[in-house]
C-alpha cells in the first residue's frame, strides 16, 4: 500500500471511531448502529452480558450503559494499522462516580470502512473467584492465542 492511501485509510478508521465514540455519547442505538458492517459483533469484559452481535445490538447494550450510569466517553489515544484494516484506541469513561480507564481493538471491512469487530478491554483487577480475565465468548483458542495458563 502507498503511504498516501495508509494515511487515507488511517483518516477514515479515526473518523469513523471518532464517530462511534460520539454516537455511544449521545446514547442513541441508531446513531451507534450505523458505525457496524452487516454481522459486526463487539466483545466485552465479564459483567457486560457477553458479546453483542450485530449494530443494532451494539447500540443498545451502549444506550442502556448511557442511561444506567451517565456514561461518558473520551479518546485519549489512538493507533491504526492501515495495511491490515485495524487499530486501538485508548479510552477514558466517566460515570456517575467513577472513571474507568481501557482500550478496544478495532476491525474494519476494508471496503466499506465500516466496524466489524470491537474487543474492549478494562483496566481492572479480576472479577472476584474469576481464574482468568478474558472477553466473554471471544474465540481465543481459535484464533491461535496461548491458552496455557
């Protein structure tokens, strides 16, 4: 890939976070919804109801953490591999009472530039009697991570 479609493609991968953090601000489903290819699922951290599947599921599961507890989102930092479609964003989230500090990792289709899958990560100890920290139904084995512990 040429440097100049890396930066391209870098541009709209940040756009397009930077549209999904500000849509998950605002609470509404649809405005989060429309970020998500066809299939997109996001995997979340234990405590979260496991992964959701599809825009419309991800918009809610964001709607419902707005309403519960005055979420509010912010990007501290951001970092794109634009040759694999991919990137990570470091996050700030404040809630009534409590800031939460983590990151996701980012997926994009390649052609349409939209998300096809988000893995948040929490910067948190273990849930309590949990033997290990991992996304819940993230298919670690599958992709070839370490499952030795």
């Amino acid at each position: 890939m040429v440097s100049g479609d890396r930066t391209d493609k870098a541009g709209r991968m940040e756009e397009a976070i930077h549209g999904y953090i500000a849509a998950c601000n605002t609470g509404d489903a649809d405005a989060i919804a429309a970020f998500f290819a066809p299939g997109a699922v996001h995997y979340f951290p234990p405590g979260y109801g496991g992964p959701a599947r599809g825009g419309q599921a991800i918009g809610v599961t964001f709607a419902r953490l707005v309403q519960a507890g005055a979420s509010r989102w912010s990007i501290d930092q951001i970092l794109f591999d634009a040759d694999h479609d991919r990137a990570v964003a470091e996050w700030t989230v404040q809630r009534t009472g409590l800031v939460l500090r983590g990151d996701e990792w980012y997926e994009f289709d390649p052609g349409t530039g939209l998300i096809t899958e988000i893995r948040g990560y929490l910067a948190s100890p273990p849930a309590p009697g949990a033997s290990r920290l991992e996304l819940e139904g993230f298919p670690y084995a599958e992709r070839g991570y370490t499952m030795d512990s």
